[in-house]
C-alpha cells in the first residue's frame, strides 16, 4: 500500500514535559483519518508535528517518500483548519480565500477566478463581497475551509474544526467536509475528541492513548474488537470485574448496544450473565432508559426497545439479569485493567 503520510516513532513534547511518545501512524493517499483521544492527550501535537510547526525530538516525518522532517513550515505544502475560524476581518470573504494565493503571486484575475470556485464548493458565492463580521459561525468555518482548500494542499490538517457549532450546524458541516475531501482526494487528517464524530467522518479512526496510537482501523473495529480495555472505555464499552462465569485475573467488557435486561431470576454460572439491581427506569416511549448495578458496585446506562421487555414495566430495586451474547463479550487481562 502507497503511503501519502507517515509518522514514524515521533516523540515530541515542550520542555521537560513528553507529549508524543515513539508514535507511528500511516496515512494512504487521498483519504481522511481521524485522530481521536482525551482533551490533552497530544493531538494538536501530532498536527503541529506535521506542518513543521514543533521540532520532533525523535522520529521522523514523511509525505510519500520523502522525509520532511527538516524542512520549513512554509515549504511543506500543508493546509491547516482549526477550531476557532482565523480571518481577516478587513478583507472581504473572497479577498480570505484567496490570500495564500495572493502570497503565491497569483494576478488578481487568477485570484478572483480561483475564489470564485473555492467559495461555490462549500455553498456560500453569494457571499464572496461580505466581511467575517457578517457572517455566522458556520460560514465562517466554511470560508476558512475553502481558503484551506482552495491551494490544493498535499496535506489538510483540521484541529477540531467543529467543535465550536451546535450540533445541527455540525452535522452539516460534517457532511460537507467528507464531500469535499472525497472528491478533491485530498490527504487529510481530522482531529476530534467525539468518537461519534470520528466514526462518521473517518475512513480509518486513530486513537490517541499515553502518547501514542494505541489502535488504528476501520470505524467498526472500535465496536466489535478494541484492542486494549483503555480503547475499550472510550468507545463506551462497559469493563467490569470478573462473574462468577469468568477467569480470575480478568475484566469482562461489553457495548451496551448489545446488553438486553431480562427479569427472570439471574444465573450467575451462564456465560453472558450478569446479576443486576435496577436503579433508575424512564419510560420515553418507543424504549427504556435505564440504569442497573452490577455486583461489583459498577453501573451501566443503557437503552432498551420497549417491545423487547416483558410487561410490566421493571421496577426500580427489582433485581434482574442483563444478558450479552458471548460472541459479543470481550476479556481483557487484569494487567491492563484500571478498575
């Protein structure tokens, strides 16, 4: 497989204090990662790593096969997008799209032209002639996209470009940006700390766990085989001590999407068993939100369709089983468990 991007056992930090610990990630040509971790895990370091904006103190950085770890910022052929827009607020939407024109020397008709398409491809050549101050969030997350994209970068970095929209505005934009990215077949890599937006944007997720990429594969991967139970617990899977059903020295881990609440009488000795004690109930209709603890103390939350519950409806303090199907369970040695 041709590789566009590579990151090769980089380690980085500021000062004394280690961020990036011999992380290694390969991106192929014309697709879109996303890199996913806890706020203050590193990624925004990863990106600066790779526009040339902080020195690696190891490792090496390469588009295709060439090593870029000594070369300038501004030679790198990088395009970057970050969370909060950055534009000009005296030069009119067409004049911020088409400023790195501008810098490359292009002729003013050149420019014009260029912004002109920029602006079409994410919706807004109506409002080439408007200043940012007239614009709302959205847009002007999308002029900075088209400024971004309008050079035809090797690489697109975005640095939780939509973390600052409400949730309406940021399914859009979500979609916009897998549009454009797929059909410029621009080399991207799309940093967010929400799984769920990592998964819908992505063509592969990297997560980003103590200073490395703790697993990187398809979005479906992180539901149904997470590699360690840190990757587990982020993707919201339910890790909890050992039933009576299971080896010593392990924790059992589960999606909640696959646990059903039965209330007959618990069997601690069948696989996929687990006694629980209801806590909490909430009828919204077409399911139940509900709340159970495990033996153990653990709690879990979780949806179940209404259909699938025996009438009536369970009582809070009623002691009931939940059931996982075993193809679904997942059991991870104590020596990586943090419970």
């Amino acid at each position: 497989m041709s590789v566009a991007l590579r990151l090769d056992r980089v380690s980085a930090g500021y000062g004394a204090r280690a961020v990036l610990r011999e992380l290694s990630l390969a991106i192929a040509p014309g697709r879109l990662v996303t890199l996913v971790g806890p706020s203050g895990c590193g990624k925004t370091t990863v990106l600066k790593v790779i526009a040339g904006l902080l020195a690696p103190a190891a490792g090496d950085v390469w588009f295709e096969n060439e090593r870029m770890t000594s070369i300038p910022a501004e030679k790198r052929g990088i395009a970057m997008v970050f969370q909060k827009p950055l534009l000009f607020p005296h030069m009119s939407v067409a004049e911020n799209v088409a400023f790195g024109l501008a810098m490359r020397g292009w002729s003013a008709a050149q420019q014009r032209m260029a912004a002109e398409d920029a602006l079409r491809m994410v919706q807004l050549e109506a409002f080439a002639d408007r200043r940012p101050k007239e614009l709302s969030g959205g847009q002007e997350q999308r002029v900075t996209l088209a400024r971004a994209l309008i050079t035809r970068p090797r690489v697109l970095l975005l640095d939780e470009p939509l973390s600052a929209l409400d949730e309406g505005l940021r399914a859009e934009m979500r979609g916009l940006v897998r549009q454009l990215q797929r059909e410029l077949a621009i080399t991207t890599l799309f940093v967010t700390h929400d799984q769920r937006e990592a998964c819908e944007v992505g063509d592969e997720v990297a997560i980003l766990l103590d200073g490395h990429v703790a697993q990187a594969g398809p979005p479906r991967a992180f539901y149904t085989e997470p590699a360690s139970e840190a990757v587990a617990r982020f993707f919201g899977w339910c890790v909890i001590d050992p039933p009576a059903w299971a080896e010593r020295g392990s924790a059992v881990a589960f999606h909640p999407s696959v646990a059903r609440l039965c209330l007959d009488e618990p069997n601690t000795q069948v696989p996929g068993s687990f006694p629980v004690v209801i806590e909490h109930v909430a009828d919204v209709g077409t399911e139940l939100r509900l709340s159970v603890r495990f033996q153990s103390g653990s709690r879990l939350d979780f949806a179940q369709n209404i259909s699938t519950i025996a009438s009536p409806i369970p009582a809070v303090g009623a002691t009931a089983r939940l059931v996982v199907p075993q193809s679904a369970l997942k059991v991870f040695p104590v020596s990586q468990s943090s419970s």
